[in-house]
C-alpha cells in the first residue's frame, strides 16, 4: 500500500533578531526522532496553502503568523512506515512572520510529537541536528537569507521568481555566513 501527501512547511523568520524558529520532534516519530526542522505540515482536503501553514504553526507552536512567498520549489522524501505502508511527502516552504515569539504547546494535536521550540540564530541553524532530507532546503534557505539581507531587502518581503531551487546551493558559499 502506498499513500502521498502534500505538506506545507513554514520559515518562520525574526528580521530584527537574524533568528528562524525550529522545533524539535519527540520519541513517536520513529525515523527522526530528537532533530530539528521548521514547523509544519499535512494540507487538509480544501484547505488553501494558507490556511494549512496558519493552522499547523499555531497547533503545533501556539503562533501566530503571517505567510509570504514562496521560498522554494517543493521538495520529496520516501519512507516505509512500520505498518509497511510506503509514504511520499512532498513540501512546500514558504517564508513567514510570528506576531510574536510566544511558544505554546497546548494546542498540539495527538498526531504531533514535537517537544521543543526555539528561536535560533541564524548563522547557528546548520549546527542543529536536522532532519537529513531537510539539510539542503535549510542549506539554501541560510544562503538566500543573507543574499537578501546584503542587498538591503526584507526576506519576508523578498519576490521570489520562480520559487528558488536548493539544488542551486551547493554549500560552498555558505561558508562566508556560518
């Protein structure tokens, strides 16, 4: 048996503090438990991708966003799960803002286990222990904020067009951020 599914994940941004908010899965997510990546995930049927970015940040975060552009063009993983059911996730990103940085984790739903939410710098978000498959979208998500931010311009305000590819970094350029 197979099944697919759509997910939105959210680059939520603080301009002012250089930071990204991250949260960090718990012990039921068997394939990454105790990394790291953005908060996010499964469109429901109807919803647009705004509404599923607003709604999964604030059940799994408590936090209230706005959502901008589109960050990059999706990205895929393919995993078996432990019932044997073979799972395709494709993802979309796109760049957002908090109204504020106040964390709340009561409104999780059962099918979330994530543990911990955190303000980090940026310069310091390739030293977390990512998901493996989420390392190049970050990769180049860091590269593209510090481009933006060196010409002058507001990441969340950035147009993006097309949506950027993380295939485009290779890393090396990284190295001048970090």
């Amino acid at each position: 048996m197979r099944e697919q599914f759509v997910a939105m994940k959210a680059f939520i941004v603080d301009e002012k503090n250089d930071t990204i908010f991250l949260m960090r899965k718990g012990t039921k997510d068997i394939l990454n438990s105790g990394k790291w990546e953005v908060p996010g995930g499964k469109m429901e049927f109807s919803e647009t991708t705004t509404e599923t970015f607003k709604r999964e940040v604030k059940e799994e975060s408590g936090l209230d966003i706005e959502v901008g552009s589109y960050y990059t063009t999706p990205w895929q993983w393919i995993f078996t799960k432990p019932n044997g059911v073979e799972t395709q996730i494709i993802a979309v990103g796109k760049i957002c803002q908090a109204s504020s940085r106040k964390i709340d984790f009561s409104k999780q739903t059962a099918t979330d286990d994530l543990i911990e939410g955190r303000w980090v710098t940026i310069r310091e978000v390739l030293h977390y222990d990512l998901i493996p498959n989420f390392i190049p979208t970050m990769q180049g998500f860091v590269e593209f904020y510090f481009d933006t931010k060196g010409k002058g311009l507001s990441v969340f305000e950035a147009e993006i067009e097309p949506p950027i590819s993380t295939s485009e970094y290779t890393g090396e350029s990284l190295s001048k951020h970090l």
